[in-house]
C-alpha cells in the first residue's frame, strides 16, 4: 500500500500531520527547523531516502526503533522539492517537503 502527502516545509513554525494506517498505528510528522521528527510504531525496522524530483538519492538510512520516535535531518544543501520515502514492513510513504 502506497499513500501520498503534501508537506510544505516554512521552517519559521511546526507543521503536524498523522497518517492513520492498519499495520502501522500512527506516523506523525514534526518538522521543525531542518528536523523531521517521526512517530513511528515501536520494535519494527524502518528505512527511509531522500531525493530530488528527478529521483537521485540525496540521503538515506535506516533504523530499528525501541521508543517510536526518530529525528531524520533534512538536506540543507537543498531547495526546492524534496521526496521522503519511509518504508516500516510491507507499507510505504511518501511525502513531498517543499523548502522555501
């Protein structure tokens, strides 16, 4: 299962979006300053990739998550559209971060 979100990044405040899923309870978003603060569900591995519309990978990472909760750095060299794909199991994100 794909589902796809909108976020534009002002960086001068917090912007706050949940995403209900079955298998995955909740995955909040903070995005404050250059941070993108997940809420993920706990104990599972996830992954997650950057990129640029024209799909060449900026960064990348992945972790297994005890707490539920993640910092991910957003690119500073970067402006203009971001891609964030988050992979946790068989489910898939992805959110469009516009930077100002």
């Amino acid at each position: 299962m794909k589902q796809s979100t909108e976020l534009k990044a002002y960086f001068c405040k917090t912007n706050e979006c949940e995403i209900p899923d079955d298998e995955i309870k909740t995955i909040g978003y903070k995005i404050k300053k250059n941070l993108i603060i997940l809420n993920i569900q706990p104990g599972k591995r996830f992954s997650w990739t950057f990129s640029n519309t024209r799909g060449k990978i900026i960064s990348k990472g992945h972790k297994f998550s005890f707490d539920g909760h993640y910092i991910i750095p957003i690119p500073q060299q970067q402006k203009g559209v971001l891609i964030l794909h988050i992979k946790q199991g068989s489910q898939q994100r992805t959110h469009k971060i516009t930077r100002f």
